[in-house]
C-alpha cells in the first residue's frame, strides 16, 4: 500500500518509523512518504495560512500550497497510472464521520491512501471540492473531541489500517479476537503468575477444557461490553446470541423480547 500525509509538521509523523509500522516500511509492505506542505509555498515566509472571509477567530489553511501538494500526489499515484481509479484522500477533522474498525479494513484493502493534516481552523472548503476531482475524499473524526491537527488522528488511523495489511501482523489470529472485530470488546487476559499479590487468575483459564475457556470468554466479553459500552449490545443481532450469550446479557442487565435486544429496564414486567 502506498500512503502520503501532507502536513506542516511532518516530524510529527517520525513515530510511524517505530514499531510494526516501521518493520512494515522497512519491508516494503507499506510505502509511506510524508510531504511537507511548506515546501509547496512560493513566497519568503513560506505562507501557509490566512486570515478567515467572513471573520471569526483564528487562521485558514490556504488553497494554492494545497492543490498544489495534493496535485503532485495525485499525479503521481500508483493507482491512478495503473488503473485509472481514484486514491482515497482523508482528511481528518472533528467535522467528519467517526472512523471504526469496519472503515479501517475497508481501507487495509486501498491501493493508495492520502492524508490532508490541517491546522488551526482548517483548511479552504474549496480545497475538499477541488480534490474530490482527483481523490475519494473522506473527511474523517478519530473521536468526539478537538485536536489541534490532524496529525495525531493520522497516526492512530495509519496504526488502525497498517496492522490490517496482510503480512503487517505476525500472527493474522490475533486480529480475529481483538475488541471491535466481532462488534463487541475483547475479554481480559492474563498470564503467569496464577497467583499474584493475592489475586488469582480465573480457574477455567487452567483447565484445559477449550469449550469453558471459550464460554468464559464470550460471556467475559457480553459483560465487559454491557458495562462499558451499551451502546454496542443494541447493535448486536439477537440472531446471532445462543442461550449462554442471553443468559451473560440478563445478568448484564439486557434482555431479548420480540426479536430485539433491549434494556431490562424496559421490560414491562423488567
Ligand atoms: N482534527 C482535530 N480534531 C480531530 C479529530 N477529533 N479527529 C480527526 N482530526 C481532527
């Protein structure tokens, strides 16, 4: 996969040297070029930003050093040249769609990925129409919160997508069990020593019956999910819990009724 992040920061982006993203680079699984959008400025100060039409507070990102960056990638793009698609261009911003799990392998499967770091109050809105000629522009939300660009939301998503790229990730079983995969969170863990500082680990883990351990963990990970995020239980698919899954999400505080998962609280007779 090829990846260009554009930003006026690019040492920010040195941590994707580190780790299973820099092994990745290292191995030619990942071709990942950071641009420096400064170096697309003509004048002394090297001019970045402006002050916003209409007023208000803060800085804009100007249109020219934009167009021309992205430009350059786009022309240069592996997937444009050989099979005439667009490359997809994220541009994180608290303003897009939140990105998920789902969104991150949809986009391991990208030929080539481009990323628009914008500071202060943005960048030019003219320049997202202007790319969308070029690109598959996806203006993207690593969270509800502000950052104050998007070169951190770059690196979590480059993490997020990069570690899904066949061959990234040593072991692929590792992804199947992890939370979000399977729309619910991942169960707890633990490892020697079975006894330590008065806390055990849970027995079934030592038994050796693969079926309990199983069980254990499904039912650790109803629990866990019911307490820490209701909001991901009302999206299962009632379709897809057996008895020992209804049985972990009454005791979570969730029932089954007509087809639906729902609080126990709304139980008429909850
Ligand atoms: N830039 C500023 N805040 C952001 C966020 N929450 N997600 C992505 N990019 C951002």
């Amino acid at each position: 996969m090829r990846i260009d992040v554009v930003s006026i920061f690019p040492e920010y982006l040195a941590a994707l040297d580190l780790s299973l993203i820099g092994k990745a680079r290292r191995e030619n699984l990942l071709d990942l070029n950071v641009h420096d959008l400064r170096d697309y400025t003509h004048d002394r100060h090297r001019t970045v930003d402006d002050t916003p039409y209409g007023g208000g507070a803060g800085m804009v990102m100007k249109p020219e050093p934009w167009a021309a960056a992205l430009g350059r990638i786009a022309v240069e793009s592996p997937v444009a040249t050989a099979t005439g698609e667009k490359p997809i261009l994220i541009v994180p911003s608290p303003a897009g769609a939140v990105f998920d799990q789902a969104m991150a392998y949809e986009l391991a499967e990208a030929q080539h990925l481009a990323f628009a770091c914008g500071r202060y109050e943005g960048i030019d809105e003219r320049v997202i129409e202007h790319a969308s000629e070029a690109y598959d522009v996806r203006p993207l939300s690593i969270g509800d919160y502000v950052l104050n660009g998007g070169e951190v939301a770059v690196l979590a998503m480059v993490e997020a997508i990069g570690r899904l790229i066949p061959g990234v990730i040593g072991n692929p079983e590792s992804l199947v069990e992890e939370s979000h995969s399977d729309g619910l969170l991942e169960y707890p863990v633990y490892t020697k020593p079975a006894s330590w500082e008065g806390r055990e680990v849970p027995e079934v883990l030592l038994s050796g019956n693969h079926a309990k351990i199983a069980r254990f963990r499904r039912g650790k990970q109803l629990e866990r999910t019911a307490a820490r995020r209701p909001d991901l239980i009302l999206q299962l698919d009632p379709e897809t819990l057996n008895r020992h899954d209804r049985d972990a999400l009454w005791h979570s505080g969730f029932a089954v009724h007509e087809g639906k998962i729902i609080p126990r609280s709304e139980l008429a007779w909850g």
